[in-house]
C-alpha cells in the first residue's frame, strides 16, 4: 500500500480533532495547552503535507495567514505603524 497525500492529511486532521476536542472538554489548565500544542501539531503536519506534495501551495498558505495576523493586528490596534505594536 502506498502512502500518499491524503494519508498524512488525515493525520493532520486527526491530531487536531484530538486537540480540539482535549482544549473544550479539560477544565485543568495545562492539559489545554497541551491540547492546543496537538492541534499545532496537527497543523504543522498539513503544512509539511502540502510543501512537500504542492511545491506552490506553501507559500500562498503562509501569505494568507501572515496578512490575517495582519489584519487581527490592525483591527485591535486600527494602525499599521509598527510603533504601536510594541507592546506585543
């Protein structure tokens, strides 16, 4: 049986199914975070999937979640003034 692209998708999918789920149900604090650091798992794993399988598709992945945290940024702060981002 040959491994492909889907299969590692599905793991990534996986992994952040079982984070979403640890983060919603545990009330204790730390396994949240570890909850939250299997879903970055999970994620990661996507974004190695997709650069090693589509060569173009990583970057256009990064971009977009750049100009989001951008636009989370400049919604709070309503600046994009780097000045006004020290407190981060």
């Amino acid at each position: 049986m040959e491994i492909t692209m889907y299969h590692y998708l599905f793991i990534g999918m996986l992994m952040f199914l079982i984070g979403l789920l640890g983060s919603v149900l545990v009330k204790n604090m730390i396994k949240v975070l570890i909850s939250i650091e299997i879903m970055l798992l999970g994620v990661n794993i996507n974004f190695v999937t997709f650069a090693s399988f589509c060569y173009v598709g990583l970057g256009a992945v990064e971009l977009a979640v750049a100009l989001y945290l951008f636009y989370l940024m400049f919604q709070k702060k309503g600046s994009d003034n780097i000045e006004s981002y020290k407190g981060l």
